[in-house]
C-alpha cells in the first residue's frame, strides 16, 4: 500500500490510502482491515467527525475503533496541551477483488509558528495497515511472533494479524507544507491590526456621544417610567 496528501490540503489536510486489492488474507473467518496512525503535535484528528455513517462511506472507512485523549483541539502546536496522539481506524474495502482501491483519513493541522517563507513543515510517520482475524484456535500460534504489541492491546481478544507491506519506494514518513504567518509582513499586519482596532473603537464612541447628544442620559429610562405610570 502507499500513502499520500491529497491536493489541495490547507489546514485540513487528507492523507490518502492506496491499497493493492481488498481481499482478505484468510476465507471463513472474520477479518477486518484497520489503519493505525501516530501524529505528532503538529496534526490531530477529531474523533466526532468519524461519527457521521455517510461521511465515513464516502472515504471508505468503517469507524473509529480507539482514539488517544484527550486531544485538545484548539491548542497551538508550540502549547503543552498538544501532544502526541494515535488513532485506530477501521477500514471499508470494497468486495474482495484483485483491483487497487483507495480510502481517505481526515485529519487538522494545529497552529504553527510563524516563518519567513509563510510555510512550515510537518511531517507524520505513514500509517501502519494490518488485517485483524478472529481465530478459535490459539493454541498453533507461532511463538516467535512477538507478543504484547499496540494492536493487541487496543483490539482484545482472540485475532490473528496480518500486516500489510508498504510499496517500492513509499517513505516511512510524509511531509506537508503547512500554511503559517509570514514574519515578512508581520510589522505591516501588527500596524494594520492596530489601526483597525483603533478606528473601530473610535467609531463606536463617537456613536456612543451622537446618543448622548441627541436623547441625553438616562433619559430613556424615565421615560419608560412616566410612561409605566400612566398605564396603572
């Protein structure tokens, strides 16, 4: 399988998922393919968005099996709220055929810092594809598998893993051009801010004073109350 950003990407960007075909490794047993993601601080997911049974269809994706949290979502990459976090995601292959398919994962940027060129790198280790097959029979399991790793732990149980090889010449990690503040025009944008905030303050006062002027203060409030009276 490959991975890779699907253009355009923004702060939202898509990591797409290339597989070779869909069939499963083993016949007459259940066996479900899952896609396990580490994100650095710079790239989060947001678990309510794998909520929606149409949004998921739509990208070929089955459901959200385990999450890390809690992930804060507003937090800016250089915060200490943004941390590492991991997704476990089920995987919607079509029906079993020897034809390449391919399945999209939503994920969010968090704010960079600011550098001169208006970009910043950000790079996430590429997804690790497995198939999990439920097995009766433990008991012929080969003993140099290694025991005890992330996947049997987040899926319990009785399942027999199948890992997926990554293509001829895929990278281990996939880098994005993120979009940030440029520190080029950082001067220029403090004194256009400041000045907006200005003038808008301004603005508001001298409505403030035409009130003033025209119906005084606290005149509206008694005239509420004259007018209270009469009605009684």
């Amino acid at each position: 399988y490959g991975a890779s950003w699907i253009e355009p990407t923004g702060l939202h960007p898509n990591l797409g998922l290339e597989i070779d075909n869909s069939k499963p490794p083993k016949s007459g047993e259940e066996c479900r393919l899952y896609a396990h993601l580490t994100l650095p601080p710079a790239v989060f997911a947001d678990r309510y968005q794998f909520t929606d049974s149409l949004y998921l269809a739509s990208k070929n994706l089955s459901g959200l099996t385990w999450i890390s949290s809690p992930v804060d979502l507003e937090a800016p990459v250089y915060a200490e709220a943004a941390k590492v976090s991991s997704l476990l995601l089920e995987l919607a292959p079509p029906r079993p055929k020897n034809e390449t398919w391919t399945a999209e994962i939503p994920l969010h940027l968090r704010y960079l810092k600011p550098s001169k060129s208006g970009y910043a790198e950000a790079e996430i280790p590429t997804p690790m594809l497995f198939w999990g097959c439920e097995a009766e029979d433990m008991e012929g399991r080969n003993p140099f598998v290694r025991q005890g790793m992330v996947v049997e732990e987040l899926l319990p149980g009785k399942n027999v893993f199948y890992h997926l090889g990554l293509a001829d010449g895929e990278s281990s990690y996939k880098t994005l051009a993120a979009p940030v503040l440029s520190t080029e025009y950082e001067k220029y944008i403090e004194l256009g801010t400041s000045l907006v905030i200005m003038l808008g303050i301004g603005w508001v006062m001298w409505k403030a004073v035409q009130v003033l002027m025209r119906v005084g203060y606290g005149s509206g409030s008694e005239k509420a109350v004259t007018v209270g009276k009469k009605k009684e």
